[in-house]
C-alpha cells in the first residue's frame, strides 16, 4: 500500500487528495479530500496572464496543503494543472511558486491527459454493472475547459474545448468588472453558442452520441446534483453517484440563469465561490446532454483527483 498526496489546479479550485493505494486490491481509500475556490484563472481568458491576487490565492492554499500533506505522510506527491495555466503568458510565476511551496513542479498537462485522469477516477468501479452499460462518455465541466472523453475499460477517444464556467461567465456576463445580475436573454444565447461551436469541435473526434451512460464531473454537476437532491449543505456522499434526470437538469438551469446573486447565493448546498459561475456552468451540462440525447446523468465525486492518485501507485 502506498499514501499519495494528489493536487488538482484548475481555473477555479485547486483540490486535495491524500489517499492509501493498494495496487494489487484495486483499491483508493481517501484520508483526506479537501477543495478551495482560487479562482486561478481570473480575467486569463481576456489578458492571457495569471493575475497577481489569484497567483497569491492560489499559494495560499498551496500552503495549507503542504500542511496536511505533511501532517498524513504522503510518500508521493503529485501536482497537476489544468486550463488556466496552459493558457497563460506568464506560467513560470506559477510554477516557480509552486515548486517553492511544495516541492514540487507542478505539471501542465494537455486536455487530452486531463481527460485520460478523468475518465480513470469517474469510471473505477462501473464497469461491468448492467444498470449503467458502456460504453461512458465522462464530461468534466471546469472553470475554463470541458474535457469529454469515451471510453469502456479504456479510453477511447478524448477532446478537450474551451468552454467552461469561468470563462463563459468573464466572457459574456462581466462588463466593467459587474456580472450581469441576472444574465439577459442575449447573453444566454451568446453563451449557448459558444457551447454549441465546442460541442460540433469536440464531436469532430469523439463519438459522443454512441455513449450508453453519461457520467458528469467537477463543481457546476455535483452543484447541480446537490439543488437536485435538495440538499441543506454540501454532502458529497449523497452528491456521488446520484442520478439527476434531464427534465431536472433544464428546470434548475432556467432557474439558476434568471435568478438575481442573492437568490443564488441563498441556496444552501451552493458555495459562494460559484455563486457568480454555476448558471453557464449548468448550461454547458445542459447543452452536453441535450446533444447526446442524455435522459439522466450519473454525478461521480470521483474525478481527475482519482485518477492522479492512481498514477502514482
């Protein structure tokens, strides 16, 4: 058995994962799963650089997390970063910040291999049950990207686009630093076509509509998931493997796109760091499974964290 620390940085949070591995059980058993909104890539979409307060945010956090990781004894660390810094000028502050604070280079992997972790942590464990038959198309809805990737007891074909919930919201709903409150109808359609470009992208290499089970990742599904369920807080037990109909999807969708900040924000089981970001993050899972012709989706708080976790058994 093997204690690995696994490290996610994405647009919007950077999450934690300390876990035991045991290759030859098959089996990841979490010590700590932790998640903090950093919102690393703040205006990156419109500047094409990591600004200095999410630089700072985002080391912060690194520094709790070398706590903890300290703390449980991980033997192995891996740190992995996703979209925002692909795409930003000025990375190297990032990296070299990082490295000082962990030890570590974080790695910034393609979409491709974003997509490969994913598919790997949310599938572990589907295989084989007759109520959710492959092949699975696992779309992991970020704050910058949505990687889609098909697969059965491997991957098949992966995509990663540029559409996320973060940089829907900055590019359509912020003008002159105000998020629309709430979005117009214009603004929605705007949204809904970028979606749908990077939806006829992503389909050029992956047969999205020959999946069986839709399996959703990331925090705009399993916040959906949570108003679905109806939930008085977070509850990530309750929130895994949940199976949130396509009628109760499009309902909470309308709902979080015409609805003010403080009605959001008085959601119970949404975090105030998404209050801004779950409407386009909503409609982006919306338009996915409406594309694919998804009667459900099946929600997994097991994810590319998984994933990383397995690669360093």
């Amino acid at each position: 058995m093997t204690r690995v620390a696994a490290i996610d940085c994405g647009t919007n949070s950077i999450r934690l994962l300390v876990a035991d591995v045991d290759p030859v059980k098959g089996t990841l058993t979490d010590l700590d799963r932790r998640m903090t909104i950093v919102r690393l890539g703040q205006d990156v979409d419109r500047t094409g650089r990591l600004a200095p307060e999410a630089l700072e945010r985002t080391f912060a956090a690194c520094r709790a997390y070398a706590a903890v990781i300290e703390e449980h004894g991980a033997r192995h660390l891996r740190f992995v970063a996703t979209s925002a810094s692909r795409d930003a000028e000025n990375r190297e502050d990032f990296v070299r910040g990082v490295r000082q604070i962990l030890g570590v280079d974080p790695e910034v992997i393609t979409g491709d291999q974003e997509a490969e972790f994913s598919f790997v942590g949310a599938t572990g464990g589907l295989t084989g049950r007759s109520d959710l038959p492959g092949p699975y198309l696992v779309v992991d809805i970020g704050g910058g990207s949505t990687e889609f990737v098909v697969g059965e007891d491997r991957v098949r074909a992966a995509r990663s686009v540029d559409i996320g919930c973060v940089r829907m919201t900055e590019r359509h709903l912020v003008h002159g630093g105000t998020v629309a409150d709430p979005p117009t109808p214009a603004q929605v359609a705007a949204i809904r076509a970028d979606v749908e470009a990077a939806l006829d992208l992503a389909e050029r290499s992956v047969p999205l509509r020959e999946a069986r089970t839709l399996v959703g990742l990331a925090g705009s599904v399993t916040t959906v998931a949570g108003i679905a369920l109806d939930l008085p807080e977070y509850d990530s037990t309750a929130i895994h493997h949940a199976r949130v109909p396509y009628a109760r999807v499009r309902e909470i969708t309308e709902r979080l796109l015409t609805s003010t900040h403080a009605e959001r924000a008085a959601i119970p089981v949404l975090h105030p760091g998404r209050v801004d970001v779950i409407g386009p993050g909503a409609l982006v899972l919306l338009a996915i499974m409406e594309r694919v012709g998804a009667d459900e989706v099946l929600v997994s708080e097991h994810d590319i964290l998984d994933g990383i976790g397995w690669s360093l058994a």
